[in-house]
C-alpha cells in the first residue's frame, strides 16, 4: 500500500494591475512626452526648444527700397525736373533719411510719384550718376519737354547724333543709332527698328532717353543737347 500523497500547493495570485494615474497628472505627462519627441536632439539635450523660421518682411521693410534701376522703368512715367529747395535730403521709399542730399539748381531723371514722393537721379553732363533715392514732390520743379528734336546730341561716351525731323519720321545719323525712327501710337516716343532690335527714343525735359528691347545688344542710355 502506497503511503498517502500530500495535496499540491495552491497556484499564486495572478498580479493585481497597477493602479490608474488620475486624469490630470496621465496629462501633463503625456504633453511633456510629446514635447520631448519634438525637440531635436541637439535641442533636447540642452532643454531648449527650436526656434520657428524667421518672419516674412515687414511692409516697412519692404519700403525702405532702393531706387529700381531706371532703364527698367517705363520711360513715358519719366520725368525732367530741377531742385527748387535750397538744399533737398534724399530718404527711401518709407520717407527715412539717407544721409545724402542734392541743392538747388540740381537736375534730375525722374520717375512716378509714390505717396507724395518720386524716385530720383542726378544727372551730370550726359550721366545718369550713383546720386540717388527719394525726394519730396515738394521740393522739385518739373521741367518742360523740348519743343523740338532737332540738333546735335551727345551721351555719356561723347559719340555725336545728329537728330532731324522730316515729315513724320526723325532722321538720326552717328556712331549709337543711324536710320528713321517712326513716332509709336501714343505720338510720345520714337521706335527705330533695325532687324529684331526695336529701339524707343523718348524725349524727356532736355533729355533724349533711349531704351533697347531685349533683343537689342545696346543698354539704354541718355543724350543731352549739345546744340
């Protein structure tokens, strides 16, 4: 006869589970983790936070422009006009000083006005010089445009174009531009066509502006009168 068995020892209590976080606290925790995981490591490992792209520019600094270049302005939004102020402080487009000034007597290419100013460059002799920014409408004179073309004209280089109105056509003859020039629909300015390059002659107070189409080799440039 086998002796009697002990009886096997009761299994172990399956585990109770953890207790529940209260709401607030599984919150905050949760935040802070998905903070985490958005900081860079090089971020995250200095506790700092990264830093947004910089800000689009402001419309002030948007203003404070520099004057375009003029041959890209519209040569008929252009305009002749003399220093009437004893002295005159060229500002940027938002009206802030740029420490440079012109005086009276001065002459200038102009061009549309922008808020009761107009962005202006000194000429000298046949140049249209660095000397430039925004004037007040107050402080200048406009200048009429010559009644006639006709005469002899010289640019910035010294070449020499002789200008002569025949009917309705103006005759040119020298070294930058030789051939008819036909006036454009507007009877404003002058086209003279030579193959694919169209070049337009605008008179200007005492200026004779010249601006080349893109299929022309030659920049614009400006003649002056020389009688």
């Amino acid at each position: 006869m086998s002796p009697p068995t002990s009886p096997a020892p009761p299994l172990p209590a399956p585990p109770l589970p953890a207790p529940l976080l209260p709401a607030p606290l599984l919150s905050v925790l949760m935040g802070a983790a998905l903070m985490s995981a958005a900081l860079s490591p090089t971020a995250a490992a200095q506790g700092v936070a990264p830093t947004s792209s910089a800000p689009a520019p402001s419309t002030a600094a948007q203003a404070a422009r520099p004057c375009p270049d003029w041959h890209t302005l519209d040569p008929a939004s252009l305009r002749a006009a003399q220093v009437r102020a004893e002295r005159a402080t060229f500002t940027d487009a938002a009206g802030r000083s740029l420490g440079r000034s012109v005086n009276r007597g001065e002459r200038l290419l102009q061009g549309p006005s922008e808020n009761g100013r107009r962005c202006s460059y000194v000429i000298s002799e046949a140049s249209v010089t660095d000397r430039q920014g925004y004037l007040s409408n107050a402080s200048l004179q406009s200048e009429a445009t010559a009644a006639t073309l006709n005469g002899l004209w010289t640019n910035a280089r010294g070449d020499i174009l002789n200008v002569q109105r025949r009917e309705n056509r103006l005759t040119l003859r020298g070294a930058a531009l030789n051939g008819d020039a036909l006036p454009d629909e507007a009877g404003r300015a002058w086209n003279l066509a030579d193959g694919r390059c169209v070049q337009r002659l605008t008179p200007v107070g005492a200026w004779l502006i010249v601006t080349a189409a893109p299929d022309c080799a030659a920049p614009g440039e400006l003649f002056i009168r020389t009688r």
